[in-house]
C-alpha cells in the first residue's frame, strides 16, 4: 500500500494502533452499545407518539430492523477492525526518482527507522476496518497515477536554499579567508587601481569583484605571497627565500595567491577554493552545477564558483573587510546607495518568503501525516457519536481522500514554483545578488498561497461535498423506515373511518 511521505509509513499504523485501542474501550465499557439502545428507544416511542398503538408496532418493528441492519453493515465494513496494516507493508516512492523503486517501512534509510519502532509503535502492526483499507488503497493509487503525470522538474527550491544556507563551519578555513582577502585580493586590488592596469574586455566586469578573480589569478597572484605559513603546503626553496635551509626549515611554506587558490603546491591538492567548495553540502552543489550548467550553458566550474561566492557573501560578517568587495569599482555616492540598497535588500530578504517557502514544503508532508493519523486514532467517536450511520462513512471517506490528495496539489504547486522562477527570473542562480526583490516577492507570495489556500479550499469544497452525499445516503436509509411509518399511519386513519361510519 503506498503513502506520501516516509513519517506518513509510521503515523498511519500508529494512529490505527491507536484506533484499535480506543475502540476496544468503548468495547470494553459497553459504551459501543449505547447507538443500538437509543435506536431501539426511538423507534419504539416515535411510531407510539405519532400514531395508534397497534399500528404503531409495526412500524416500531420495521424500523427497528432497517436501523439494525444498517448499523451493523456499518459495524463490520467501517468500524471493526479486520485488515492488517504494518509499516512493514507500506511504502513510499518519491517522485520523479530516476530508479522508482518504492521504500518501504523500516527500510526508508531516514532515522525515521531507529526512532519509530515496533515497540514505539505499540506493536508489529495495526488492524483496519475493510473499508478504510480499501480506501487507503484506492486513494494511494490514485495519487500514485496523478503525480506520475505531472512533469519533472529540477527542486530549484531546494536547490537556491541548500546553496544559500551554506556556511565555513571550519575556523581554520575562516582565518585562511581572512588572510588571503589581506595578503592577496587587497594587496591585488591596490596594485590593479593604483597601477591603472588594462583590464581585458573577455572578462566580464564583476569578475574583480570576488577573490577567485580570473584576472587577478593569472596576474598579481601570480607573485604576490601569503605572509605566514599555510597548513597542507610544502616549503619550496626557490620561493621562500626568507628562511635558509641550513639555519632552519620550516615545516610549511608560505604558497603564491595563485597556488594558495588552487592547491597547486599543496600536499593534498586542495586549495582555498576547493576548501571552500567542500563546505556546500556534496549532493546540492553537484544538482546545483549539473542543472544551472545545462540550462545556462555555462561551465560547472563557473557555476561552482558561484556557489562560492553564495557562501563568501554569505560569511561577510564573519570575514573581516570583505563586506565590501562588491564596492571596489563604484564612486563614493554609489557607495553610499549601494550600502543603502544592500540594507533594504537585507531586510526585504530577512522577512522573505525565501526560507519560510522551503520551510513550509519540508513541513508539509508532516502536516499531512498528522492529520491522517488523528483522523484514524479519532474515528471510533465519529462513528460511535454518529450512531453507526451509513451517510458517514461517505463524509469520512472523502475527508480522507481530500487530505491525502494534498499531495497532489502540493506536487502541482511545485512544479509551479520551480517553472516561475526560471520564467519570471532565469538567472535565480546568481544568490549573491539582491536584485529583482520584487519578482521574488511576487513567485513567494503566490506558491505560498497554493501551498497553504489551495489544499483547504479543495478540502473544503470537498467536505461540503461529502456532507451532500453522506446526507443523501442517510435520507435513503431514512426513507427505508418512513415508508412502513406511513403506511401504518394510513391503515389507522382508515379504521378509525370505519369506526366512524358504523357508530353513524
């Protein structure tokens, strides 16, 4: 039986353990009998009330057996449980997975496995009615064929959040940072304003503006040194002139800017940059170079540097002075708006749909998990405070089916979302930038409201739907009953006419 979601496997046998329990107290008390002893009172004083006494049985009897019979249909298709549920049995298959191949329960790879046990679960498995399995089976499969048609697309949701909330968690990376801003891209900078150096016209202008500088790597770099020794790279005799081999040999060696960079010279042949790059999570940045490069045609080198310059932008208040990178080629009233457009842009990004989107999507299918199981854990009362009518189970199934449908809508919404953003705003993968706040306002503000108007209002439109049909299915039941009633009652009126006539 497949579900939405890996926490969906574990909540559904834990809220149909908890159905089990709950229905075998009100087993256990009596209290599951209470329905049949209101149905057998009503049926007896409402046909006395309204009519003769003899005529009245009848239809008490007539009554009686229509409500039974379809209290205990009820009973035994949607109340009682009978079909076994495990989370051994359920499972889940992500979408637009290359392999498709479908993860079931206690094998999902998500620490969902050692969290939610057969012991935390109350058990190996759960019993269901006959008809809520029928129904979790009909409405997986349902959504199964629905998501299978929508198109795939890259998560570019995913993909802008797992670049953009990446951060140096390493301290010594962070102090190497800050001393090659002061020994190389500083010292570079100088040189390049001060010296009125010729800037090639194949580079485009932002280049100078970050410390992997193409211009500066194949130029200043070239020479200009790191002014302490750095872990990982060896002493060369020919470049660190400052020490004599035979007084003292130390036991690092201070690297050019461009080998500092790149790695050339290190023992592990990890420079700065790809230091840096490591500390990006390994399988974002790899969709992340793969879908950008693709769609852009750009080189995944060129996108990964961007992925760097994300983080650095990202990390300037904790590296000293390079807040001000972007700032080196602008005149001092452009400086001035530049630091006033960065503030603004700072809070419109602080208050940002941005993160809350990606938050709310990783929180949604938990949402829908919760919510199934305390439909299943709450449905005895249901049944039990609605007296087992038929009309119900029709409101509840739909009820069901519209939450578990949510993730269809969810899976429309996403592939809304990431197609918007490459229409509305194709180059999204430039991070580092704070431009075209408003379009991102705008792409936030309306995948936002799919993700929460969407779902209630189909919820809602279905509920009401429900409440048609499960009121009809009643009216039928109903109607079982009322026709014995007024036959009963016609038979009465016409004896007591007959009465009436002969004592004339």
């Amino acid at each position: 039986m497949g579900v939405s979601s890996y926490l969906e496997i574990y909540l559904t046998q834990f809220g149909w353990t908890m159905y089990n329990g709950l229905w075998d107290v009100l087993i256990d008390t009596g209290l599951a009998y209470l329905p049949f002893i209101g149905m057998f009172l009503r049926n007896i004083v409402e046909p006395i009330t309204s009519q003769e006494a003899k005529d009245a049985s009848s239809v008490s009897l007539r009554r009686i057996e229509i409500d039974a019979t379809t209290m205990f249909a009820v009973l035994v298709i949607a109340v009682q449980p009978y079909m076994t549920v495990s989370y051994n049995n359920l499972s889940y298959t992500r979408a637009c997975d290359p392999s498709g191949n479908a993860v079931a329960g206690g094998n999902t790879g998500k620490t969902y496995d050692t969290t939610f046990t057969a012991a935390a679960l109350g058990g190996n498995n759960a019993l269901v009615p006959i008809w809520w399995y029928a129904v979790l089976a009909v409405t997986g499969g349902i959504n199964d064929a629905a998501i299978l048609g929508i198109p795939c697309t890259a998560n570019i949701r995913l993909m802008s959040f797992s670049i953009d909330n990446a951060r140096v968690k390493d301290p010594q990376l962070r102090r190497q940072v800050q001393m090659f801003y002061k020994d190389c891209y500083r010292h570079a900078m100088a040189m390049f304003l001060d010296h009125n150096q010729p800037y090639p016209n194949i580079l485009p202008k932002e280049d100078l503006n970050w410390l992997g500088s193409q211009f500066f790597l194949n130029g200043t770099y070239q020479t200009a040194r790191a002014s302490a020794t750095v872990p990982g790279f060896t002493y060369d005799p020919n470049r660190d002139l400052e020490y004599d081999p035979n007084v003292y040999i130390p036991v690092d060696g201070k690297p050019t800017c461009a080998q500092w960079w790149t790695g050339n010279g290190h023992a592990n042949g990890i420079g700065l940059r790809e230091a840096l790059a490591d500390q990006i999570d390994a399988g974002a940045l790899t969709t992340f170079k793969q879908h950008v490069a693709n769609t852009t045609g750009k080189p995944q080198d060129e996108v990964e540097n961007i992925a760097i310059k994300t983080l650095i932008s990202r990390e300037e208040t904790a590296f000293n002075g390079l807040r001000n990178l972007n700032s080196y080629n602008e005149a001092s009233f452009a400086n001035a708006a530049s630091s006033a457009g960065a503030t603004l842009g700072s809070f419109m990004e602080a208050i940002s749909f941005y993160p809350a989107l990606y938050a709310m999507k990783a929180a949604a299918p938990i949402i829908q998990a919760v919510v199934l199981m305390l439909i299943y854990a709450l449905m005895p009362f249901y049944f039990w405070f609605s007296s087992y009518k038929p009309g119900k189970i029709i409101f509840m199934s739909i009820i069901v089916f519209s939450v578990k449908f949510w993730t269809v809508l969810w899976a429309i919404a996403n592939w809304l979302d990431n197609n918007l953003i490459e229409a509305i705003k194709p180059s999204w993968y430039n991070l580092q930038l704070t431009n075209n706040l408003l379009v991102e306002m705008i792409i936030d503000f309306v995948i936002g409201g799919l993700f929460v108007v969407m779902p209630l209002f189909w919820s809602g439109l279905l509920t009401w739907a429900g409440f048609r049909v499960g009121a009809s299915v009643n009216e039928v039941s109903k109607g079982l009953g009322d026709a014995p009633k007024s036959a009963g009652a016609s038979g009465g009126n016409k004896v007591k006419d007959s009465i009436s006539k002969g004592k004339k």
